[in-house]
C-alpha cells in the first residue's frame, strides 16, 4: 500500500468520505431546524417552547457526553495503574458466584 506521510491512502480516502457524509448530514438538519423557524414563528410566543426544548436537549446530549469521556478517561487511568474496571470487577463476581 502507497503509504503517504504515515497515512495510508485508503484511510484518507475513507476520511474524505466520513467528512463528506457529515457535512451532508449536518445540512439536512439545519435544513430541517430552518423549516421548524419559520412555521413555528408564525405562531405568537411559539419559537419560545421550541428554543427550550432544543436547549434542554443540547444540554442533555451534552452532560451525556461529558458523563462518557469521564467514564473512559477514569477507565483508561485505573487500567493504566493496573486497577480493575467497574465492568471487569463485576463479571469477575458473577463468574466466582456461578462456580
């Protein structure tokens, strides 16, 4: 394989393709939120439920996501140090408890 600054050729490729397919995706929704605009405003105060329902949902992704890397990045660091995971501790309790 042409391998081009420590990248393989194919892996860049697949990379283009990701971005492109993002990019595709991210405009069909800011598509989608520009229609929910303009109907909602139409209405009188009804952009205001919908702003809060979008930002509860933007935090509650966020925290979501948050609460994931903190639990990987605390996962890493014990398997680092040599301390089982909270995963790993309790299928090793359910394995001693079967026998």
């Amino acid at each position: 394989m042409l391998v081009l600054g420590g990248w393989g050729v194919k892996l860049k490729i697949a990379v283009v393709l990701l971005l492109l397919l993002v990019r595709q995706f991210w405009q069909m929704q800011k598509n989608d939120l520009a229609r929910m605009y303009r109907l909602f405003q139409r209405i009188p105060k009804g952009l205001e439920p919908v702003a809060e329902s979008f930002k509860k949902h933007v935090e509650s992704e966020g925290m979501k996501l948050v609460k994931e890397a903190t639990e990987a990045a605390t996962a890493k660091k014990d398997k680092d140090a040599g301390k089982p995971s909270k995963d790993s501790g309790a299928a090793a309790a359910k394995h001693s408890s079967q026998s």
